[in-house]
C-alpha cells in the first residue's frame, strides 16, 4: 500500500489547531501568516522528538533557542476561507512537546515588547510556566547560548532562525552560531526576496548590495544568476564549518518558490532525521497543506464540502 501523505499531513497540523484553543480569541497581538507558514512549523513539530531520543543519551543539557519568537501565534490575514484562523508559531510548538520530549531551558527573544508581552501572557495560560522572554535583538541574543560547547560535559542546543527578510541574519552573527558545534540549526531563508534583490543589485547601474554581503558575509553574490544560487552558497558556507546540511523547499501556491529552511547539524544521527524530514516534506505542497489545514481547522466540516 502506497503511503498516505494526505492524511499523514493532516495528523500533524490537526493536533496543532487543537493546542491553541484555549488561547485563540484571546485578543493580545498575533503575528501575519499565511499557508506556506505552517511548513516551517511541521517541520519543527517533526524534528523535535527525534532530536530529544538523539540527545538524551549524549548531554546532560539540552535548550530551545528561539531568538524571534514572535507571539507565539499567527493569523491568516487574506486567506479566502481560513481568514482569522490561528496557528501555533514556533516557541508554541517547542513547548507543546514539553510533557514527552522537554528542553531544559526555552531561551526565547524578540525585538518587538507586544510579541514578547503576548507570548508571555499565552505560555502563562496555555502551560502556567513563567519562562522569561527577552526583549532581545538576534545579536544580543546570542550570548544565551554562545558557550554551551566550552565548558566539560558540554551542553545542546536546538536554535531555530526564523527572521522576516535576510537583513536581521547577518552572517557575522550565524557565524558564532554556526560555531557552536553542538547547536543544531533550523534557518529560515527568504529565497525570493534574496532573488529579487539580487536582480537589482546586478543592475550595472547599482552594482552594489549592502544587504547581500552582510548576508553572506562577502560579495560573492556577485557571481550568482538566481536566490537559488545565493541559497546555494549560503549552505556551502554552512558546510564549511564541518556540519551536514539539508534543504526543504517552500513554494506559494501554484506558484514559485517563497523560501528554504536549511537544517544544520554536525550529528551524524541529526542529519538522518533532517534527511527523513526533508524527503517527506518535499512530497508536501502548500495546495496539499491548505486542503488538509481547511479541514484540520474544523472551518469547514467534511460534508460541508458537499454542499
Ligand atoms: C517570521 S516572525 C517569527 C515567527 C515565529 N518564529 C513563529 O513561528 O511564529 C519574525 C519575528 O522576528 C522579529 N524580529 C525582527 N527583527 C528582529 C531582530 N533584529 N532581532 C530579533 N527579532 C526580530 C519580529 O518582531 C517577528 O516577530
């Protein structure tokens, strides 16, 4: 029997949908999503558990490092039928898992005082835990987690970047994460954005682009046609510092390519399970990610589809 990734997907996101009613309507701030969001987060939602049964038998500490939180929770905005629907964000999901595969330590931060407020107020209600959110930029954040490899019987870390554009991420910054040998890394990176930006940036006339060698951390952007070919570099680069590398592929629907998360690990067991991951979410269309979404939000009950 062939495998099923209709109803595997709707598995996954279903559960979600249920995590958050207690805190849906609960009127603090919420952050814009839309339907290729929810890939970032399954995909989360999938390491988590095989990242814990790895790292219990090899650290004695483990931590979640979210240094753009968000409010915990997103909302679509302009979606014809899930409009005002919310999902779990990132921070949501790591802490859903607490009670079967928990972190020792959430180290949580964003720049923005509403998110940090409200994702406070929502980890209150949802878990009763004060876990004490950093209004942080990325850069300060770092130093949370900077030195869990030095000491003896060094610590873990998972670390999701999760920025809006690639500006905030600059390459001096990923570099000290990309350092920490035992972190692994979940990077969101805006592939269209960095493809339209490029296209004016190769423009003879500009021939410049500040934003893309921060990025990089030099102009070697120069030498590439597409974001794709950046997004290439980006993970040679990541490579460099001796960690395995994996990429899913995040694309509008029926359209083109919105963004890749790039998963890092130096474990040779990580990078099995980012491999298992990546294989079945490349089968994972955002058109099958809505279907099963609609569904999965309870907005429109099976029959109704009849109707
Ligand atoms: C895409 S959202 C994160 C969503 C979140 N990971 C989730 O799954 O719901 C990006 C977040 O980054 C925050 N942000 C933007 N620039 C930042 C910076 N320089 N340092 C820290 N946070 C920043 C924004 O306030 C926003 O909440």
């Amino acid at each position: 029997m062939s495998f099923d990734i209709n109803g595997w997907i709707k598995g996954k996101i279903t559960p979600l949908f249920e995590e958050i009613k207690p805190i849906k309507n609960d009127g603090c701030i919420t952050s814009p999503g839309n339907m290729w969001s929810l890939k970032k987060e399954v995909a989360l939602h999938l390491y988590i558990p095989s990242y814990y049964n790895i790292i219990k038998n090899h650290f004695k500490n483990w931590y979640y490092f979210d240094p753009f939180c968000g409010s915990g929770l997103f909302e679509f905005t302009k979606h014809s039928i899930l409009k005002g629907e919310k999902f779990p964000g990132s921070p949501i999901i790591a802490l859903a898992h607490k009670e079967k595969y928990p972190f020792h330590q959430y180290f949580l931060s964003d720049k923005s005082k509403n998110n940090t407020n409200a994702l406070n107020s929502r980890i209150k209600k949802l878990y009763n835990l004060d876990i004490g959110i950093e209004t942080f930029d990325f850069t300060s954040s770092i130093k949370s987690v900077e030195h869990i490899d030095d000491r003896t019987g060094y610590d873990s870390c998972l670390a999701v970047i999760d920025p809006v554009g690639y500006a905030v991420i600059p390459w001096t910054d990923m570099e000290r994460l990309l350092k920490i040998k035992t972190c692994d890394l979940f990077i969101v990176v805006m592939t269209n954005d960095l493809h339209r930006n490029l296209s004016a940036a190769l423009n003879p006339e500009q021939n410049d682009d500040k934003g893309l060698t921060n990025f990089l951390g030099n102009d070697s952007w120069k030498n590439c046609e597409t974001g794709d070919d950046i997004v290439k570099k980006y993970r040679q680069q990541i490579s460099n510092f001796g960690r395995y590398t994996e990429i899913i592929n995040v694309n509008r629907i029926g359209e083109n390519k919105i963004y890749d998360i790039i998963l890092s690990t130096r474990s040779l067991g990580g990078m099995n399970v980012m491999k298992g991951i990546s294989e079945k979410l490349q089968q994972v269309t955002t058109e099958k990610i809505q279907s099963q979404a609609i569904s999965g939000s309870g907005k429109i009950k099976p029959l109704d589809e009849y109707c």
